[in-house]
C-alpha cells in the first residue's frame, strides 16, 4: 500500500529480511513478486504509513511457503514501526524467537500455523499494545511439537496484553482447570470480544467469573474436555454474543433453552456431545441465526413451528440426535437454507415441501421412520441441489425424473426403502453431474434404463436387491469409465460377461465389483483390474475350478473376495492370495481336495459347507494370527484339532461342526474361552472328557459340543461362562452338550449364576447371536439360514423369547434343584429320560412363564405340588414314567391335560385318569375340546436348540443309544416343521442336508420308531402351540390363553408344510 517512498533504511531491511528467507519460488506469491528496484512500499504484503514518512508498518507474509530464515539475529526484529505483522500459514519449524518483544509497536500479531513450535515466550507478553492476538495452530497443522504454555502460563502471558480484544490460541497445549482460565481472561481481560481456545486441553466446569467478559461476541472452545460440565445459564446474559461453537467438549446435562434466544446470535454449534440434552423452544423466533449445529447430541422432543421463522438460517445439521414426530411445514419458508441434514432421528410422517429453499444444496433424511411420496416435490426447482440422501426410510411410490433433471446433482442416495414400479429414460444423461447412484434395497422393477449407462461421471452404481429384469452387457458397463464401486446383485438381472470383442473390459478404476445372484456361469476376465478391493460372485451358476489368476486380482490390494454359493469344485494349488486380503468367504460350494492356507493377514475364512476331506493343517494358526472367524463346518474334514489354532489370539468365532475329526478337545481350545465367543463342535467323533479349563473370564456366548462320543461330569470351571452378564458383549446364549454320556449330579451351583433365566420383566428379545465384525455388520447364530433380498440371514431354531433349560435325554441323578424356582423368566424346562429322583420343588409353581414343563421317565416320587396349578401358561405338562402318588391337582391349566400327561404313575389318581381317588366321588372326565385336523406332537425333546434369551441354560439332551438319538431327531424336526411356517420360514429336516441319493434311513426309522413303542410307549395327547406370541414390532410375548391346540398322532413331514389352526381350546 503506497502512501509515500519508502525509507532506504527500511527497504534495507527488507531486502535483508527477504535475502534471508528460504521459501518455495513455485508457490509464492508475494516474495517472489519483490522488485528490488522499486519503491518497497509497493511490494506485496508491505503496509508503509501515511503522511509520506515511508515506515513499514505492516508485513502480511501469509501463505508464502517459507521453511526458514527468521532465526535471531534477523532484520525482521529491526523494522520498529510495524504494527501488524502476519506470518500465518508458513513453516518456519522453529521456536517462537524472544526478539518478538523488540517489536513493541505491534497491534496485531498472527503467526498462526506458522510452524511455530514449543513453549510460548514470555516475550510476547511484552507486546502491551497488542489488540490482536493469534497463536493459534489447526489440527491439520498440529504435530507432536505443537504449542504450549506452561512456564509461562496463560496468567502470565496475558497478564500485561489489557488491550486485547481478539486471543485465539486454538490448539495451544494450555492444560488449565475451569477457575484458573475463567478467573485469568476475566481479570486481565476486560476488552475481550473474540474468545477462541478450541483444543487447548482446558477443563470445566465454567466459572461464573466470565459473566464480567460483557463484550464477547464470540466463543470457541470446542475440543476441549468439560466431561460433566453443564452449560451455564449465563451464557444467554452475553448479549453481543453471535457465535458459540462448543462442539465436542464432552458436555452433559441440559442445555438453557435460553441461549437459541439471544438476538444477535448468528452461529451455535454444539455438535458431537453425546451426553447433551435439550430441545428447541416452541417459541424460536431467532431472526440472525444463520447456523444450528445439534448433531451427534442428545436433544430430542419435536421441531416447533416456529422453525420456520428462522429466515435467515443457511444451515441447519440435526444428525444423529433423538427428535421424533413429524417435521413442521413451516420449513418451507427457509428461504436462505443451503445446508440441511436431519438424518439418523426418528422423524416420521412425509417430506415437507422444499419449493421454497431453492439454494438448498445438500439434503439428508436418511435412516428416520420417513414415509409417503417424494414426488410431489419440485425437485427441478432445485437447480442448486448437489447431495440428496433419503436411504433407510419407508418412502413409496415412483422416483421422480425430475431428479434426473437437475444439472448439479453429484449424488442420489435412495436405498432401503419401498420406491417402486420402473424407472423411465431420461434425457441429457451424458451432461449430468451424478457421480454417485444407489438405489439398492428397493422394490424397483423393469429393465435398467439405458440412460444409466450414459453416465459419464458416474463413480458409484449399486442397483442391488431390487427386481429389474433384463440382460444388462458388459459393454454397457464399460462405457461408464470412472466407475469405482459397480452392484448389481440380487436382482432378476443377468449379466452378460462375455466381452464382445478382445479388448472389452470392466472400468479399470473399480474397486468394488458385486455380481451376486447375476445369473453368471462363468468368471468374468478380472486379470487387468489392478485396483479391485472387494469382489462379490456369490449366488451364481459357475462352475468348475477357480482360476488360478484369483490372486493376482487387485494387484496384492484385495481385501474381500466372496465366492460362496455356487459351483465350485477345486482351487489353484496352492492358492495364492493377496496377503492384504481380510475376508475370504467360499462357503456352500462343492470344493473338495486339501484345505487351503489362508492369506496370513485374513480376519474371516468361511469354508464350510463343501466336500473338503483331508486333515486341518497342523500349521494353520500361523495364518490366522489375526482372524476373528473360521468355519469348516459340514464338511468331510479328518483328523486332529491341530493345537495350532490355539494361537489365533484374536478368533472370536471357531466352527467345526458337521465333520469327521476325531481325538480330544484340546485343552488349550478350552482356555481361549477368554475370548472366544462361540465355539462349535458338535456332530464330530471327539472321546475323551470336556477339558475343566474355562477361564475365569470366559467370554463364551455359544458352546456346542453335542453329538459326539465325550463322557464323564460338565466341568465345574464352565460355571466362569456366567461373567458375561456383567459384559456389555452380551449373555452366555448356548451351550449344546447334547448326544455325550455325561452323568452326575445337575449342577446346582451353576444353576445359580443364570441370572438371565431369573429375568428382570423389562429384557428385549431377538434371535440368538453373536456379532463377529462390528465394521462389517457380519453375525454368526446357531441357526437355519435363509436368504431373502441378497442377504444372508440366520434364522435361530428357537427365538430367545423361548428361555430353556433341556437336560433330557442324559443319566443325571439327584433331586431337582429348588433354584430352579427363581427363574421366572423360563419358557421351557426338560429334565426328562434321567435317573432324577426325589420330590417335584414347590418352587416351581414360582416359575410363572413357563409353558412347557417335562419331567417324564425319572424315579420322582411324592405327590404333584399344588403350586404347579400357578402356572398359568403353562400349555404342555409330562409327568409320566415316575413313581408320583396322590391326587393330580385340579384347576386352571391342569384342567386341559389328558391322562398321557401321567401315564405310568400307578400311585396318582383322579382325573383325568380313570382311577379314582378315595374321596373322589364318581364322575365323568372334565370336559375338552377335541380337535382332529393338524395334530402335532409336542413330546419336546430340544435336541441342540440352545438357550434362549441369551441365559446360560445347559441344553442336554445327551443321546447315549442309538435308537433313542433318532428318536429325539425327528421330533425336533416335527416341532420345528410346525413352528417355522408360522414365521413364514422353509425348515429342512436333517434328511435333506447331504444325503446322497442312494442314502436310505427308512429301516434305521423304522427300527426307532418301534423301539421307542416298546421301551416307552407310544406319547399321545393335546399340546397346545404359541401360547406366548412373539410381537416383532413391538418386541414383547403377548401371552395367549385362547391358544391352538393339537392331537396326536404327530402329523407327517408332508402335511406340515400345509399346517393351519384348528380349533381355538
């Protein structure tokens, strides 16, 4: 700025000062713009005085690359008349120097991201005329030597700067507690306006001293750590104040309504504090705020009407908070809005209208309980609009065209919801901005416009699980050369991968390909896609071997590649990954030959379900060091557990089930219950005892080890399981011994530490899992599973609303422990076909849920307990087979069980047994329903169902002869034939999982069914289904006493298929 000719001695020092600097020629601006030979107070960034006395009295060197040159002694600290002085965004890499203090004519001082590093000098608080203060350092610039005061302190360098209106020290390490950094600005600062000390390490709580600061406008002090700290009323008495950003501080409590009041207010953000609640004033009638940042917070209530009268308002973010109810109409008069994002809420009802908001450029109602059409918005009136987001909602209807009509918009995001019907061509696709285009999870139909394929900047297409039809090209898709990110699965689609000529290709920048369910029978050519990272040919037709160029796909980059379900019969030997691979998913195929080595760095291998018969490698945990799940169930695995995989220090979920391995549990395995979370054996030919080595911080949620050929006692350490009650991972869910010889006592003190079957009244139910990949979404569940829309989901055999304990079946003795009284949140309880004896606890009449209550075939003697006529949900009731005397109590459910609920007691009498007590005077039956059609029989033998409700309950139903093991099988399969189509669910009996054709049981059932005719006799009666009622949307048991029952004789694998009501009891 000219005012005059500048001094020699002052363009000397200049030059000097400019000679001495190190900087980037290529980025500079102004130093390099210098012309030695002109008047200095015309060079860039040099501010001469007026009255034409040419002093420099301002430098703005900002942004000029500089790494050095201001070390002492320097010519800088020689120009005395400079008042403001700039040296921001530069690299200097130095301490502060002390000849700072030379400068004592400073007004303004910015050497903010600078590069400045170290403690702050006390020099600088020389600079008593200083007005303007900036030390400040951005995230972005900060390092491990970023700023700090501590000797001196912020007493101290403020205590001499009383002119200061501006301090900004954003990310100067200042480690002060609330009273000391409120009590030093207010006494030493009683001028300040502009407060900024965001990430300074500072403290609450907030000091009252503050209220004497009356001038501030604006406060920054976000990033810092106020944990526990409210937000004090007296920030609405700072009348001047127009912005207050106090994002991510860790505040708690209740935000005071009445700072949204403060007139002047232009900015608020109080963003990423979790622990913050409030809500907005039904009176909002702020007219200067321009800015509303609530997101990742705990405000909630409905949005006032007068939102609305918010004119001035740019943006507003309410993402992630807990607002309900329907968004006032009155948004549409947000005539300045820009910014709008109220995603992740539970918002309900329709969009409003957004005709009037035509500066809107970014818009997101994603995952809220959104419904209706979107149509009726003028999407086209939107010119500006560059971001939509809608996905997770329940919108209906046809996606507008409109939408296609706007030149600006980059990204449409309208996945999960129920749009439907086909989507039209539009016109001018090859001049559009869209670079993003995700319409999965909807119910669209009709061929995939060829307008699609016209995108020319289009970086992400997912279509999946949607039922378009057609044959789309690969042609096609090759037009679309910047795609990144191509989803096509789970369509009626087929994709034609066959190039029609040598040189057609997928895009060579994607990273992400899922063709799953494409109808595909070959693998398309990948072996030029150096870039892809995730690949998804699952749910296809090929067959035959896998190519040996797999590894080579990414170029060394791949992290998933998922292969499953199709049909495959070999892998390249040996099988070589890339070593950055993290998921490798080939289940349900036909692969068979020597388990491959996975890659060394893999966090999830599934190979189960295929025909692979050799031994585990003995080496394979040195390529699991870091896996968290491996599966080789349900195939023809042999051998050993190799106790290598006991050094998967990470696997959380280990899946062995369905082989031929043999030998003991390895006690290593047992020991890694610290952190495994499920562990499946059952169905192999392990002998031995189960190892007593469970830790005692046993993570285990799923044990299953039935159906093989262990023996002895359950382990007393299995008791250690229980801790997971006290773990935020969940509950012990299943542990399955079933099909062993375990005998001994039940074990009492174990039944104690089942606090889940105690039940509190206010649980939340759903099926039996366990997250394995939180990133991923990805669950393991001992479960049938189904597949609906392209997703892969486990459906358990019992929904753990259905709280059991199964021990039958096994050669436990002593009495029924009387805890068994307090788990009032049982459903079923089975201790039948063991040696139990004793009498029945009257604390079972405690057990007020349960439904299903079998004690058959013991040595229990005495008379059935009054209290058992408590249970009054109680549908299924077995006591024969014991050595019961005395009359069978009479009244509410005991009046719908037939005699074959006591059958082979020859001490019991009274009905409805014909045999009549001695003070029971002649009569008939009580009265019951008869029903015909559907019957079922509920004998309920839970082969391997697990727990339910996450309890801890041992299921048992331990199989120690053949007969009986076929026996137990198919009434399983009978209970779950029945149950499963009531859920709307297909249930395949064992019989049809891998059987070969020439595979025949008949003689083996035959043999059974007699056996059990004769040993047992024949189990007639009524049983009474879905008494308790799952409500999925409200996620409660709705208890039903008008509940459908049924009679035997068990209804045949043919008609259940079929099953419907009969006759409500």
């Amino acid at each position: 700025m000219v005012s005059g000719s500048c001094r020699i001695d002052q363009k000397s020092l200049l030059v000097r000062f400019h000679n001495s600097l190190r900087f980037n020629q290529s980025k500079s601006i102004k130093l390099v713009s210098w012309d030695l030979s002109s008047d200095c107070c015309d060079w860039a960034g040099v501010t001469c005085d007026g009255g034409g006395l040419g002093r420099v009295i301002g430098l703005n060197l900002s942004n000029e690359s500089i790494s050095s040159g201001i070390e002492n002694p320097s010519a800088l600290f020689r120009l005395g008349y400079l008042q403001n002085l700039d040296l921001s965004y530069n690299n200097f890499n130095t301490s502060i120097p002390a000849s700072f203090a030379t400068l004592t004519g400073l007004i303004s001082l910015n050497l903010s991201n600078a590069g400045f590093v170290g403690q702050i000098p006390i020099e600088i608080s020389y600079l008593t005329k200083l007005d303007t203060l900036d030390l400040s350092i951005s995230q972005l610039f900060s390092g491990k030597r970023a700023l700090r005061l501590e000797n001196p302190n912020l007493a101290k360098l403020v205590q001499n700067l009383t002119h200061l209106t501006e301090l900004h020290l954003d990310g100067v390490n200042i480690s002060a507690s609330g009273k000391e950094w409120c009590r030093t600005l207010s006494s030493s600062l009683p001028s300040l306006r502009v407060l900024s000390l965001s990430n300074c390490f500072l403290s609450g709580p907030f000091d009252s001293s503050l209220t004497k600061l009356h001038s501030l406008s604006e406060i920054r002090l976000d990033g810092n750590n106020f944990s526990s700290s409210p937000v004090p009323k007296f920030f609405a008495s700072f009348l001047n104040l127009r912005i207050l950003r106090l994002s991510s501080c860790g505040l708690q409590g209740k935000f005071p309504t009445q700072v949204f009041q403060v007139s002047r207010l232009e900015i608020i953000d109080l963003s990423f504090n979790k622990e913050l609640q409030g809500y907005l004033p039904d009176g909002f009638q702020n007219a200067s705020l321009k800015t509303l940042e609530l997101s990742n917070t705990n405000f909630s209530g409905r949005l006032p009407d007068s939102i609305g009268a918010l004119g001035n308002l740019t943006r507003i973010n309410l993402a992630t908070c807990t607002f309900t109810g329907p968004i006032p109409t009155s948004m549409e008069n947000l005539t300045e809005l820009v910014y709008l994002d109220f995603s992740s809420n539970t918002f309900t009802g329709s969009i409003p209208s957004l005709d009037g908001s035509k500066k809107l450029m970014y818009v997101d109602f994603s995952y809220n309980y959104l419904s209706g059409v979107i149509s009726n918005i003028d999407w086209k009136g939107l010119s500006n609009l560059v971001h939509i987001d809608l996905k997770n909602n329940s919108f209906n209807g046809s996606i507008p065209l409109s939408l296609f009509a706007i030149q600006s918009l980059q990204k449409i995001m309208l996945s999960y919801n129920q749009f439907g019907g086909q989507i039209p061509e539009f016109p001018n696709a090859s001049t559009l901005s869209l670079d993003t285009l995700d319409l999965s999870n909807n119910n669209l139909e009709g061929p995939v416009p060829h307008s699609v394929f016209e995108l020319r900047r289009l970086n992400v297409l997912s279509l999946a699980s949607n039922k378009f039809s057609g044959t789309i090209k690969l042609d096609q898709i090759q037009k679309l050369v910047n795609l990144t990110t191509v989803d096509l699965s789970y369509n009626k689609l087929t994709v034609d991968v066959n190039a029609t000529n040598s040189t057609s290709s997928f895009p060579l920048r994607l990273t992400t390909l899922k063709l799953a369910s494409c109808n595909l029978r070959m693998f398309p050519d990948l072996r030029n896609q150096s870039r892809i990272t995730n690949l998804d040919l699952a749910d296809n037709k090929i067959a035959g071997s896998v190519p040996p160029w797999i590894g080579q796909v990414g170029n060394g980059s791949l992290l998933n590649l998922n292969l499953s379900r199709n049909l495959l019969v070999s892998l390249p030997e040996p099988l070589s990954l890339s070593n950055t691979l993290a998921v490798l998913d080939l289940h349900s195929n036909q692969l068979q030959g020597n388990i491959p080595s996975p890659p060394p760095l893999v966090s999830v291998v599934d190979l189960s379900n295929n025909n692979f018969s050799s031994s585990i490698p003995y080496n394979i945990g040195d390529n699991l060091s870091v896996a968290i799940f491996f599966s080789l169930s349900n195939n023809r695995v042999e051998g050993v557990i190799p106790e290598s995989l006991c050094t998967a220090s990470y696997l959380e979920v280990l899946d062995l089930s369905n082989n031929s391995l043999i030998g003991s549990i390895p006690s290593c395995l047992i020991e890694r219950s610290e952190t495994l979370g499920v562990l499946n054996l059952r169905k192999n030919n392990f002998t031995g005892r189960i190892p007593d080595n469970f830790s005692r911080k046993c993570k285990l949620e799923t044990l299953d080890l039935s159906g093989n050929l262990l023996e002895g006692k359950v382990p007393e350490s299995l008791i250690n399981c229980t801790i997971l009650e006290q773990c935020h991972m969940g509950r012990l869910q299943i542990v399955d011994i079933a099909l062993n010889s375990f005998t001994g006592r039940l074990p009492n003190r174990m039944l104690s530490k089942w606090k889940a079957m105690i039940g509190a009244g206010n649980e939340t139910h759903g099926p039996i899992k366990f997250k394995f990949l939180k990133v991923g979404g990805l669950y393991y569940q001992d479960s049938i599973t189904v597949t609906s829309k392209g997703l892969e989901m486990q459906l358990v055999k019992i929904l753990t609303l259905f709280t059991s304990i199964d021990v039958s079946c096994n050669k436990f003795q002593g009495q029924i422990p009387e805890r068994l009284g307090q788990f009032s949140a049982l459903y079923i309880l089975n201790l039948s076909h063991n040696a139990l004896d004793g009498q029945i606890p009257p604390s079972l009449g405690n057990v007020s849920n349960l439904e299903s209550l079998d004690l058959s075939n013991n040595h229990l003697t005495g008379e059935i307990p009054r209290q058992l006529t408590d249970l009054t949900f109680l549908s299924f009731l077995n006591l024969s087979g014991n050595e019961l005397v005395g009359d069978i109590p009479t009244g509410r459910q005991f009046q719908t069980f037939e005699n074959t609920s006591y059958r082979g007691n020859k001490g019991l009498c009274g009905p409805p047994l014909s045999k009549l007590c001695s003070h029971t005077p002649p009569g008939g039956k009580s009265e019951r329903h008869i029903h015909n059609s559907n019957e079922f029989d509920w004998d309920f033998i839970v082969r391997g169902l697990g727990f339910g409700m996450g309890a801890g309950a041992i299921v048992a139903p331990i199989m120690f002869w053949k007969k009986a093991n076929k026996w137990c099988d198919d009434r399983i399969d009978k209970i779950l034939m029945v149950l499963l189509p009531m859920l709307g669910l297909v249930y395949y009996t064992k019989d049809d999982w891998r059987i070969a054709p020439e595979e025949i049981f008949e003689e083996d059932a035959t043999d059974a069914d007699e056996d059990y005719s004769e040993e047992e006799g024949d189990f007639e009666g009524r049983y009474c289904v879905f008494c308790t009622k799952l409500d999925i949307t409200r996620t409660r048991a709705i208890h039903d006493l008008q509940c459908t029952c049924y009679h035997s004789p068990p209804i045949s694998s043919s008609s259940s298929s079929s099953f419907s009501s009969s006759d409500s009891s």
